[in-house]
C-alpha cells in the first residue's frame, strides 16, 4: 500500500508500519464495504489523511 505524503513524508518507518498495520485491520474487518470507504480507513488510521 502506497501511504499518504501526510503519512510517509511525517512519520519514521516505524511509524509507517503502525500505520499500515492500523489500515489493514479496519480494512480487513470492513472489506465488503464499497471501495470509497478506503477515504474513511485513511482517517481511522491518519486523522489528517482524510483531507487527501
């Protein structure tokens, strides 16, 4: 998954996993949803990205 600039130009590797791994578990627990739910997944796991 390419991250948000908001995310891979802020946060440390580490933290850019944090992230991915917060992102892919509300996608995996909501994956029937429509694919223009992923703006929301953004926000569940970045606040700020949901502005993208």
């Amino acid at each position: 998954m390419n991250l948000p600039a908001s995310v891979s130009d802020l946060l440390p590797p580490h933290a850019q996993d944090v992230y991915r791994a917060a992102f892919n578990h509300v996608f995996a627990a909501h994956a029937r949803r429509s694919p223009t739910w992923i703006k929301g997944l953004r926000s569940v796991a970045w606040p700020e990205s949901a502005s993208e």
